[in-house]
C-alpha cells in the first residue's frame, strides 16, 4: 500500500479526532507526525 494514500485517506480524520482531544495546535501536530512517521516505517508489513 502507498503511503501517500494512507495519509490521504486518514490523515484529516486522525487530525480531528487529536484535536477534539487535545485543544493544542502544537500537540496535535507533533502527535500527527509521529503517528504517520510510524504508520509509514511498518507500510511494509502491511496487508490490505
């Protein structure tokens, strides 16, 4: 699977649900790209 279609299809929703959490701008976007960073370095072993 592309990542890029993984952000895509994913990234807006795991956004919103960081931020009706968090309220901080900051933290959302660090634990976005954490989380993405993360889902990228285990693509590989992903199966659809």
């Amino acid at each position: 699977m592309d990542f890029d279609l993984v952000y895509e299809a994913y990234a807006e929703y795991v956004y919103s649900f960081l931020k009706s959490h968090l309220r901080d701008s900051y933290l959302v976007e660090d634990i976005l790209q954490e989380t993405f960073l993360s889902v990228y370095r285990q693509l590989n072993g992903f199966q659809a």
